[in-house]
C-alpha cells in the first residue's frame, strides 16, 4: 500500500511503474488503466473525487504513458482539479485490464488531503 498526499491548490503528480509476477515492466500496449480515490470504498466510481484512466492507443483523462512497454504512468490531477478536495484519508487504486482481459489492482493505499496554507497567486500578501 502507497500513501499519496495532496494540498488542494496544488498540482499532483503520482508516477506508477507497472510490473509482472517478477518484477520486470510489463508493457502497457494494448492495456487499460484506471486510477480512482474514493471519500469511502462503499462510493459508486460515479461519486469518486478522482476518476482517471488511460487507453492504450485511444483516449485519456489524467493518466499519461509516453512509453509503454516501459510500464510507467504519470497519475496528474492539475491546480484547479484540486481545489474543491477535502481534508480528509480517502483510499485510491490503480487497476489494470491487460491484453488477455484479466483485471487487476496494480497499487492502492490512502490518499491524505492536507490542509493548504498559501491562497494568493500573486507575490504580495492579500489585504
């Protein structure tokens, strides 16, 4: 299990190495992945405060793989993506559907939504 933090404001950035039964990368041609992080597991996907996924060769939201058969994904929920999350411990996971169509949990663990101290954008205080 892998605990995430994130201050809402703040860019997120979670990169994952996808491997097999012994520890080599295994390639994401021709799969599917899927990140979601859920106020609580018992919350249908449709309710979760992040919902990404990438198809190899065809669309994406939030998961980027620049070389596949090296088995990295960059997870990136950017600034304004996360502004409205809660300070809270909310559990996420990365699963995976490969080539044969087996599906499985590739990570998952808690992710902590600290509480943000910085709000202006500028570089003098506000009034």
């Amino acid at each position: 299990m892998t605990t995430l933090y994130l201050t809402p404001g703040d860019d997120f950035v979670y990169t994952a190495t996808v491997t097999d039964d012994d520890g080599a990368a295994y390639s994401l041609v021709g799969t599917t992945l899927w990140f979601t992080a859920k106020r609580r597991i018992s919350d249908p996907d449709a309710d979760a405060i992040a919902a990404l996924y990438w198809v190899s060769g065809g669309a994406s939201d939030g998961i980027s793989v620049t070389a596949p058969s090296s088995g990295v994904a960059e997870i990136a929920i950017d600034t304004t993506g996360t502004l409205d999350f809660v300070q809270a411990a909310h559990r996420w996971d990365l699963q995976i559907e490969g080539t044969d169509g087996k599906r499985r949990t590739v990570d998952s663990g808690v992710l902590v939504i600290r509480p943000g101290v910085t709000t202006r954008v500028t570089t003098t205080p506000d009034p």
